[in-house]
C-alpha cells in the first residue's frame, strides 16, 4: 500500500495498523495524519512504549499517560481506583484520537490494560471506549522483554486487538532511496531467505572504519559486554570518578521488583567527559528516556552531574524516583538515583526505538531471533555500519512472525481496495462525519484559518501548549515565595493556589513545603477545620463530603481569607 492510500483510510476515521520494512515511511504518514487532524481541530494523544519512540512524535510513554506506574496488567478493581482521581477524568475526557507508536514494542497485558482503562472511563463497552485507535510498528523487531517465557508475547495476540476490527495499512514504497542496499539486507531478513548479495553487502562492513568525527554506538546482544565496554571507556577518562549509590524505601522484595523492570542502576559511575543516556522521562520535559549527551561537570553544590545533550541543552541532574505502587494505588517501595547509563554500548534491546547515525554492531553471541533485524534497521545508512561479528542466528526473525506476514499483506490488500471503491463525495462525507464527530471543524473557511494560526505559531487549541498548571510547576524552583510564584507567572495568588491543589494531586509526592502557611496561621486553621470535621453538621459539607470553606471562614472569624485557607488545607493529611 502507498502512502496516499493509508491516509485516506486514516481520515475515514477506521481503526488502523500501520506496519511495512525500514525505509517505508510509518513516522512520517502519522505526522502527516496528525497534521491533519491539528488543521480541523482536532488534537490527538500520541503514545509509546518507551520515552525513545514518544519522542519521535511528541508524544509521552504509555505508562505515564495511563497512570499505570510500573505495572503491565491491571484488572476492572483497578480502574475504579483510577476513576476517582479527577486530573484521570479530565485528561480522557479530552482522548479522541489515540496513536500508539511502536506497538511490537507493547506487551498482550498492556494492550488490553489501556482497553480497560478508556472503557471505564468513556462508559462505553466498546474496544478502547469507542476512540479512533491508531497503531504502528513492526513485529519483525524484537517482542517485549519478558522476564519469564510466554505463550503470547505480542500486542496482536490480545483479544482487545481484535475487537478493534483494525484496517490493515502494509507500506512498501521505500522513500530511503539513498540507501537501496540496506534496505535490501532489511528486506531479505523479513522474507527468510538471505541472499548471496545481503551477505556480501554484510561481509564488506565487517571491521571497516568509520567515518573520523562520527557518532557512533556500540550495539551488544548481551549486559556483560555492554558494561565491559562503558567501564573500559570510562577508565580512558581523565579526572576523579563519581560514585551514585541508590537510596531506597521498602521491602528487599518490591525494592527488588523496581530494578527488575526498570533501567535504574544500583551503583552509577560517572567521569566529566562520559558519554549517557537518560533512562527516566524529565518532569519538566527537559529530557526523555533515551535522550543522550556528555557529562561537562559536576555541581559544586551537591556534586550531581551536569549534562550536556545532543541537542545542546544543559541539564543539572537530580535524583529521580522509581516507585512501585500496589493495586491500591499506595507506594509501597521507592528507588532515588541519578537518571542515567554510560552509553558508549548499549544493548540491542535497549536501541529499539532508537536511530543511530553509526554503530559498531557484534552480532556474534546472537541469542534470539530479531536481534539482527533490530540492530540493523537502527542506523540510517549502512554507511554507517561496522559489523564486529555475525552468526547464523543474527539473521532470523521469528517464524510466527514470517507465518502472519503474508496474512498481513493480504489484510492490507483488501482494505486498499475497500477505500479505492468509494466515490469522491462517499469518501469526503466519511472524513466530515469523524471530523464532526471528534468536535473538529470541516468548514473550509476555518481549516484555512487554522493552518493560518499554526504556521504564525498561533494555534487555537491548548493542546499545543504546556497545561497551565505545570507552567506554574516549572517556575518553583525560582519562586521562594507564594507571591513571587504569582508575579513570575502574572496570576493571581488565588490561581496559583489552584495550581498547586492540581499538582499536589497529580503528583503526591512534590515538594510544595516553602509555601506552606507561618505556625500561628497554620495551626489556627487546622485548629478549626479539625473542630468542624469532628462535629459533621451536614451544612458544612458538600454533597461529595467535603468540608465548605464558607464556615471555616466564619469560625475563623473573617480573620484569615479563603486563599489562605485554601493553602493551609494543601499541607493536611
């Protein structure tokens, strides 16, 4: 299928799996799609498996956006929970379009866990709550990383995907032409049979060279190797090496469940100069999970590393938190280290989702089938590549995989045709009709003026812009004073104490404590709300139990102003 035919069956407003080799153009069909939408109006959620492939499109990790800490599988108890939270309510309640990128990457459990979730929350017994899904990857590529062995190991074996009655896009127009003879080598590896000319092509980048000046990673099969080889370059370093050990809260056995399934280190060593990879998405954005740089120095303060990225940003590290929660929600477990990993190697797990400009790749210990397949569709050029060995298994993919492929292909054929039936005015009334349905715009006066509003950096919608509420967040560290918060953000006092209301419950953990109120104001108005709580006259509370600030301010005498109050009652368990 080419790219035109896919975008339309995306503005149809079916359910669709993207899928097709290296080179075939899933990344920038989505962005198209979601240009699409953003001109009517209509904004969609973008998310991925891991914090690498949400960066590709703006988007953020599955865990994340679905409030789903570290777990995979989650059951109805679960998203009740859930469904008291009033910042979950709010941001599903705006879903109307969900994209999931990277989905070979995604596990059965977490596919239908999302399912679950969109389900209570939209109220309709419909797969994933009646919302336009939109997945794309590759199931040549590497299946999750399970700790123990499975019977189903992917997204396609859950039955949430196929209730989901997806139209099946399998692009194989290559837009990479510069690169021919990598995709080739990509293409023979999914078909099962390599030819004479892939092992040739493969033969000439054994051991050779790379480009003076070049970028380049390391791809291993196996940890020890990887750690082999970032201790060995770390020692090249000159200067004093920092050691970060790990703090932690809990049992030895939760503790242990968040080093199982996570990339957080007990021990970190670091030089200036060192080369890293983050492994925690920033709070603030200013870095995602995959994102890399070089360590320029360390803090004179708190001796926490400063991090330079690619991208020419400068990052004071802190200590982040992995937590794991129980299906209550309570944390009962916590790890606190630095969000990094020395990255000159890295893993051939660890790379999906990554796209590497160079690579020195050892295929020699290959252990599972994709391994090959996913270090080679990392880089952009086989240019680019220096293979350090190669074994037989390094070059075969899974046979379940090659099985459904032609299935797949078929699936695609037919939906191809399906699209190519309808007439011009059939077709654009089934993309007005989704649009309208999702609350988008299809007048041609304002999709123009939207396009209008985007290329002036002037969008209508506040999905463009980082939530008000985290504007304030972001200004914290620089706000000693409640005041100051406001001035910085040109709010009032009163909406700045809002804010803080929604981020305290967004995030239970953050360090709010300078604004709490002086003693004498502090404990005069706990005083009283513990005095009116005790005494439950049903005038006080709301019809959803809480305490009405009206008669706290009366009891106090009007001596103390709502805005206050309202802080006070931030800071009470």
């Amino acid at each position: 299928m080419n790219q035109t035919t896919a975008l339309n069956i995306l503005k149809s407003g079916k359910n669709v799996f993207i899928t097709g080799s290296a080179g075939t153009g899933k990344t920038y069909l989505l962005k198209q799609y979601i240009r699409y939408l953003k001109e009517r109006r209509v904004y969609p959620t973008i998310v991925a498996p891991t914090g690498i492939a949400a960066s590709h499109l703006g988007g953020q990790t599955i865990h994340s956006f679905f409030a789903l800490g570290i777990r995979e599988s989650i059951d109805e108890s679960y998203v009740e929970f859930m469904m008291e939270k009033k910042y979950l309510k709010s941001r599903f309640a705006k879903l109307r379009v969900l994209i999931i990128d990277e989905v070979s990457m995604v596990s059965p459990e977490l596919f239908t866990s999302m399912d679950l979730v969109l389900r209570g929350f939209k109220g309709v017994d419909a797969p994933f709550g009646g919302v336009q899904v939109v997945l794309s990857g590759d199931f040549f590529q590497l299946p999750p990383v399970s700790k123990e062995p499975k019977e189903k190991r992917f997204a396609w074996q859950s039955p949430s995907w196929r209730e989901l009655d997806l139209q099946t896009c399998y692009l194989q127009e290559k837009f990479r032409q510069d690169d021919s003879r990598l995709i080739d080598v990509l293409d023979d590896i999914r078909s099962g049979n390599i030819s004479e000319a892939t092992n040739k092509a493969l033969e000439e980048r054994m051991n050779v060279s790379l480009p003076e000046g070049a970028k380049v990673t390391q791809l291993y099969t196996h940890n020890a190797d990887v750690e082999r080889i970032n201790l060995a370059e770390l020692n090249k370093l000159e200067g004093k090496e920092k050691l970060y050990v790990y703090e932690a809260k809990g049992s030895a056995k939760n503790i242990e469940k968040i080093f199982k399934s996570s990339l957080v280190l007990e021990e970190l060593r670091l030089k200036k100069g060192a080369l890293v990879i983050f492994i925690k998405n920033s709070p603030d954005g200013e870095y995602v999970n995959g994102t890399t740089g070089v360590v320029q120095s360390f803090s004179p303060i708190d001796n926490m590393p400063i991090v330079i990225t690619t991208e020419g940003r400068k990052v004071k590290l802190e200590l982040e938190e992995w937590s794991l929660e129980n299906d209550s929600g309570k944390v009962v477990a916590t790890v606190s280290q630095v969000p990094l990993c020395l990255a000159w190697a890295i893993t051939i797990h660890k790379s999906q989702g990554m796209t590497l400009d160079a690579a020195q790749i050892d295929l020699s210990k290959t252990f599972e089938v994709g391994q090959g397949y996913v270090a080679l569709s990392r880089i952009k050029s086989i240019e680019g590549l220096s293979l350090l060995g190669i074994n037989p298994m390094a070059l075969r993919v899974d046979p379940l995989i090659l099985h459904i492929d032609e299935r797949i292909k078929q699936a695609s054929l037919k939906a191809s045709k399906a699209i190519e039936t309808l007439d011009k005015d059939t077709f654009e009334m089934l993309c007005q009709k989704h649009i309208s349905s999702m609350g988008g715009v299809v007048e041609k006066e304002k999709i123009e003026e939207e396009i209008a509003n985007i290329k002036a950096g002037k969008p209508s919608h506040s999905a463009y812009a980082t939530p008000t509420h985290i504007k304030t967040k972001n200004l914290i560290d620089k706000s000693d004073t409640i005041i100051k918060l406001a001035v910085n953000r040109g709010l009032s006092k009163g909406t700045i104490i809002q804010h803080l209301a929604l981020i305290k419950e967004e995030m239970p953990d953050f360090d709010l404590i300078k604004y709490k109120p002086e003693a004498e104001i502090f404990d005069t108005v706990e005083s009283v709300l513990l005095k009116l709580m005790t005494k439950k006259l049903p005038d006080n509370f709301t019809d959803d139990g809480k305490l009405r600030l009206k008669p706290v301010f009366e009891a106090l005498n009007s001596e103390v102003g709502y805005d206050d109050i309202r802080l006070c009652m931030l800071f009470m368990n």
